[in-house]
C-alpha cells in the first residue's frame, strides 16, 4: 500500500519477478529466431520480426489469461498475480513493435497513408474466411494500449475501482479479436492444420481454468436468499480457521466474517483497490490483508489503518450454540461493529 504515487517501486519480489520475465522474453525470442533461420533460411528480417513478436505477445496473453484463475484454484500462483500489471505492459510493447512491422511489411510503401491502407487494402468484409485480419489486431491492440496506458494506481484512483476495473475487463474483447485475427491470418497465409489445433489448444486452457475457477468458488461460497434484515446462520464457529475467512453470499451481499483472536467480523469482501477478494486473504498484524496486493482493513470497522483512506461495508455477526450468525444489512463503510467474543 501506498499514500503517494510513484513510478514503479522496485522491491525485491517485484525484481525477481521482472528478471524472470525478461529472461523468458529473450529466451523466447532467441529459440525462436534461431529455430526460424534453421528451417527458413530465406526469411527476412522484417517477416523474422513480425513472427517472433506476435507468437510471443500472444503466448504472453495466454498466460496473462490464466494467471487470475490459477490464483484462485491454488494459492500458489498468487506471487505471479501481485505483479500481472507489469507483465500485461511488458505483452503490449511486444505487441506495438509486431503491428509496427507489420505497417512498414504491408502497407507503409504505398501512396496511400498507411493506417487508410490498412481499412481498404483487402475488401473483403463480407466474406469469413477472407476478411481482413489485420484490422482485428488493429483493434486489439486499441485495447491494450489502453489498458497498459492506464494501468498505474494513478488511474485506478480517479477512475474509481468500478469504472478501472471495468475497463480492464475489455482484455476479454482484445482476446476474442486476437483469437479471430490470428485465426484467420493462419487461414489466410499459413493455411497449417498445426497452427489451427495450436492456437485452439491455447483458447481451450484459458476457457478451462476459467470454468474451473467458476465452479470452485461457487462451492466455496454459501448462497442464501433471506430477509434482509434477519440474522442467518452461514456456519460453525470450528468450521472458520484462525485469522481466515468465511465467504458468503446473502441477496447480493458478498460478506467475508473473519475469526481472530478469539472475536468474529464481518466485512465486505471486495478490496477497494481492484475489488480483490478480501475472504481468500488472512489477518496479517491485526488486519485483513488483501491477498492480491497487500490492501489492509481493520476488522472491526472496515478502514484502513492511518494514514490510509480505504473504506469496505461492515456487517453484524453473533454466535448462537456455537452456530455464527451475520445480518446482511450493510453498514456505510468504515462504520464500527461490536465484534464479537467467542466463548470457548
């Protein structure tokens, strides 16, 4: 957390983390270059450049794709969620530099202004299998300029968390114009049954975690549909761990009741930051800490600590024969509830 802004802060994870993905970038792109002059030798520089950016930008947002349902099937790969940002800028720079070439390849040696050849240069818009591709990646990359240009907090606060995050959420446009853009350019000039089943692979992973991520966390969340003013049991005191969270879901109220030193409370379980899920992070020096980026709230009011200014709903929880109870009427956010005391 922070209460200024700043360019990049580098601490040690962030370091480790940006290491391992410019390692994975030039390793990628030197095995590919190498392996294209074995089997093509006659390729030119710019085709070379072309090919190598845009198989490795793709596989980029194949993994960017999986990262956020992985965090959630397994706390594992939440490391590589913490940093996502980075490696989402660093697939759109790849990704600037292949439609960069691929204007001076196609369309930039022409009398016709480049970007107007792009639009008119194939006009074939009511044909499937012969539309033009290229305008598909125009588009996506729109898209991921935008996102990489705004992805610093800078954005996220005077955007609002909704709005931000709702434009994030445009990566999945992007994507579906990507899997169409490529798709057809394989048509169009690969014309490789490999490439297809390759590039069909990849669309199934993403799909599949994604379901996967879907049905585990509609297991794990209890849905009621109740008064919203009655109490309702969601579970047993021993059925919470110590300094853990219990998620539930009660018309519309996503509610995370946390058990710690000996009390239970009941907040909201949506991050201010990027509307993480509160309920999947644990009490960390006497406050819930945020499992995606460190964002912290004080349990008993939903505020977070000074000299932050964060603020999430507060709920009222009870215990009754060693059953918790919690009222899903929200409080204003950063309102103070009794906690609760847990008799042994």
């Amino acid at each position: 957390m922070s209460v200024k802004y700043s360019t990049v802060g580098w601490n040690r994870q962030k370091k480790i983390y940006d290491r391992v993905m410019l390692g994975f970038i030039l390793l990628y792109l030197i095995l590919f270059i190498a392996t294209q002059a074995i089997f093509f030798p006659e390729i030119t520089a710019e085709t070379l450049i072309i090919r190598a950016t845009g198989t490795l930008a793709f596989l980029m947002l194949h993994i960017i794709l999986c990262i956020g349902p992985l965090a959630r099937l397994n706390n594992y790969f939440l490391p590589l969620l913490y940093n996502r940002r980075h490696f989402g800028v660093s697939m759109f720079l790849i990704a600037f530099v292949h439609g960069v070439f691929n204007l001076i390849q196609f369309h930039i040696l022409g009398d016709t202004d480049p970007i107007v050849s792009l639009f008119t240069a194939n006009g074939h818009y009511g044909s499937f299998v012969n539309f033009p591709f290229q305008i598909l990646g125009f588009f996506a990359l729109l898209i991921l300029f935008l996102m990489a240009s705004t992805s610093h907090d800078f954005w996220l606060k005077n955007l609002s968390p909704k709005v931000w995050k709702s434009l994030h959420m445009l990566v999945y446009l992007a994507y579906a114009f990507l899997i169409a853009h490529v798709m057809l350019g394989v048509i169009q000039l690969e014309k490789s049954p490999v490439w297809i089943l390759t590039y069909g692979l990849g669309l199934a992973v993403v799909a599949g975690l994604h379901v996967a991520s879907a049905i585990k966390g509609n297991k794990e969340a209890n849905i009621f549909e109740k008064n919203k003013n009655d109490f309702i049991e969601i579970c047993g005191v021993d059925e919470i761990e110590e300094n853990r969270a219990k998620v539930v879901l009660i018309n519309g109220e996503n509610i995370a009741v946390y058990k710690y030193d000996g009390k239970l409370a009941a907040v909201n379980n949506m991050c201010r930051h990027q509307h993480g899920p509160l309920g999947e992070g644990k009490i960390i020096d006497g406050c819930i800490t945020c499992p995606w980026h460190g964002y912290q709230y004080l349990p008993h009011n939903g505020q977070s600590p000074p000299p932050f200014t964060e603020k999430v709903e507060t709920y009222d929880v009870k215990v009754e024969n060693g059953k918790v109870l919690v009222n899903p009427k929200p409080y204003p956010e950063g309102t103070e509830r009794p906690v609760v005391r847990i008799e042994n």
